[in-house]
C-alpha cells in the first residue's frame, strides 16, 4: 500500500522571514496531523534551515526537501549544494530534472541520473521529475517521450525500499500557464510510468513507488487526479505557497 503524497515546490519564491511565517502558517493549518498523507515542502535552498527550524520547535507534520543537489561531494563548483550540506540541515528529500531546471539551465537525462544516485547515497529520496512539452503532446508522443526520460534518469539505480523514490509527472505546457491535464491525461502517463518502473525493477518495486501529478494542481482539482489508480499525490507549484490552500490539498488526500 502506497501513502500518498503532496509536496510544495516553493520555486523562487519566499525571503527567508517569510518562508519562515509560511511554514509556521502550515504547521498551525495541519496541526490535527496529516493521516496517512506524507507532506513535503521544498523551499529556496536559504530558506532551507528556517523552515527546519520551524519543523523542529513546531514538531510540524511535514517534511523538507530541497529544490536541487549537485552530485559532487565537495570541491570548485560555485554556487551548487552537495547532498551532505542537504542532510546536514535536515533535508530527506530533493527535487530533480524539474522542467525548469532542464529547460532555463540546459539539465540532461544523464545529470538527472547522477543527482539521484548521489542522493540515494546519502538516503534523500528523489523526487524525480519527467514530463513533455507541448509540441511533444500535440505530436501524441508523449508516452513515448515520457518512458524514453525515465528510462535514462533510473538507470543503474538501484531500489532496495520503493518509499525512497518518487516519480512527479509534470506536462510541461501545464505548469504556470493555467492548463492543467485532465485526471485521465495524467493516468495514461502516470501508469506508463509505473509499467515502465516494473520493467526495470520489477513489479514489486514498482507498486511501491509513489507517482505523484505536477501542473496547475490546486484544492479544486487535486481529488480527480487522486481518484486515479496511478497517481499517488501532487507536486504542487502555486498552491503551495499559501498555507490555507496547500494545506486544503493535504486533506483532499487524506
């Protein structure tokens, strides 16, 4: 049985004072607790120890993930993060091969795959991202695209416990843009994705990874796509960012 999932990407968004006063909001919004539901909120890497700060005094019922790791362990990589500085600060999980990095920042299929082999060895969990772009859609080869990226960003992996990986299907042409796929949308691909995780893993494996949905995801759509036996939970972008809302979507999962 797999817990669902909903996780805040913050984005570049929030100083640190407020992401502080939006993590307090959050943990005030889900201090009845949060079921079965897992809860992450990724914020700014400077955000990182305010909002650790806040889970800690607060005993908040949520998670902390980062937004992004380099695969290195140390040395002359200016301005990237290794993943003992994530754990240092009490990140479990990062976010990678999100659109954004791939499209603004030229990330590949391959730096995906060391990202989240680097991860693993420091026991983050991955919050492995895929998704096509419009023309790809348009085109009816997005499955095709999809399998084609989360064969390359998994290989080599190895999965000993299916919790400590997470696949988000995020459209591209329905991030920020106000489309959203519609819930059956996001199950031919989030079931793709899973027989694609079988075939490399197994099927065990793969019925214990939690896929979640990304794109446009909000508290008045997020139960449609959670109705599906594929998705798991959300990756959530805009929503995440006000406490009631996001908070609203934790218990449309629960």
């Amino acid at each position: 049985m797999r817990n669902r999932m909903i996780a805040g990407n913050w984005k570049m968004n929030e100083t640190y004072t407020e992401g502080v006063v939006l993590a307090q909001g959050l943990a005030k919004e889900l201090a009845d607790g949060t079921g079965d539901v897992d809860v992450v909120v990724c914020p700014p890497a400077v955000d990182l120890k305010g909002v650790a700060e806040v889970i800690e005094q607060e005993n908040a019922p949520f998670a902390l993930g980062a937004q992004n790791v380099y695969w290195e362990e140390s040395g002359a990589f200016t301005g990237e993060t290794a993943p003992n500085m994530l754990t240092n600060i009490g990140a479990t999980y990062c976010i990678i091969g999100h659109s954004e990095r791939r499209g603004y920042f030229g990330e590949t299929d391959e730096d995906i795959n060391k990202k989240a082999k680097a991860l693993m060895a420091h026991g983050i969990v991955p919050i492995s991202c895929c998704g096509e772009p419009l023309e790809v859609r348009e085109a009816g080869k997005h499955v095709e695209f999809v399998v084609d990226q989360i064969k390359k960003d998994t290989e080599g992996l190895e999965i000993t416990d299916p919790s400590k990986f997470v696949v988000a299907y995020e459209p591209i042409w329905a991030i920020g843009t106000g489309k959203t796929a519609t819930a059956d949308d996001a199950q031919e691909v989030c079931g793709a994705i899973r027989k694609t995780l079988a075939d490399i893993f197994g099927k065990e494996t793969a019925d214990g990874i939690r896929v979640l949905y990304g794109g446009s995801a909000k508290p008045n759509n997020v139960a449609g796509f959670l109705e599906k036996e594929d998705v798991d939970g959300a990756l959530v972008g805009g929503a995440s960012l006000k406490a009631d809302s996001f908070a609203a979507m934790v218990k449309a999962a629960m």
